[in-house]
C-alpha cells in the first residue's frame, strides 16, 4: 500500500458510472418490478452500498476508508434495452474514494445481470468508467467525451 500518513485529510468525491446492455423484455421487467426475483434496483441499490464500504476487503491494495455518502441512481432505457448505473461516494480522507465509486457501480451491474439473467441471459456489462473526482493534491478532474 502507498504511504498516506503525510496527505492532508481533504474532502473526497468521486462518481463512476457502468452499462448493462439487455434485452427490451428484460429491460421492461426489470424497469416496472416484475422479475422473477423480486425488485432488482432496490437490490442492485444495496449491492453498490455494500461493494463501496467493502472495498478495502475485495480490493488488495485499497485503503479502508470511512466512507459519509454513498449515492446510487438508475436509468433504465425500455426501448434501448439498457440500463446505466452512477455511483457517487464521498468522504473526508487521504486519499481518493475512486475505488469505492467503481466497484460499487460494477457490483450494482453484477447484481442486476444476475437478477435478469432467466430473461436475457446474453446481458453484458460494459463501459465501467470514472466519470469524476474531487479533493486532494489535484482537485477536480472530470472525463472528456470523445
């Protein structure tokens, strides 16, 4: 792990966002809360939680971070067939919370394509990407679009 005993505690933000391509049936379904397994936002919700207080453990060379907020949004295209999934994750640290906004967004992907997989199981999982972060030594960097 990198030494981050000498970094100033600063206020972290980072946002990561993910893709899951499926099928319109399974897109439907997944969107009005009729899964076979039950309401897969709210569970994919709780995974994406679960992940970014986790990641230290699932990560080797993380460093544990007392997360403050952790923000997960949907948006699920019926007629597109997708749904993108944004993580935000904040805290007062030393070091940035771009990994705990990662694995969240991928566990959230993960857990919906488990939930919907009986529907469409050639779902796929792409475009795991940071889309933004705040604090530290250089402040602000945002994603440029292609």
């Amino acid at each position: 792990m990198i030494d981050i005993e000498g970094k100033p505690v600063t206020d972290r933000e980072a946002v990561a966002s993910c893709r899951l391509s499926l099928s319109r049936e399974a897109a439907e379904a997944l969107a009005h809360g009729r899964l076979p397994k039950g309401d897969a936002l709210q569970t994919a919700r709780v995974a994406a939680i679960l992940a970014a207080k986790r990641t230290a453990d699932l990560i080797p060379l993380c460093h544990p971070i007392p997360v403050s907020h952790i923000g997960v949004d949907f948006e699920v295209s019926e007629t597109r067939g997708e749904v993108t999934i944004a993580v935000s994750v904040r805290a007062q640290a030393r070091t940035g919370v771009e990994m705990e906004a990662l694995t969240g967004a991928a566990a959230a992907a993960l857990t919906i394509y488990d939930m919907t997989k009986s529907l469409c199981p050639e779902g796929e999982i792409g475009e795991l990407r940071l889309l933004r972060k705040t604090g530290g030594k250089s402040e602000r960097w945002e994603r440029k679009e292609r």
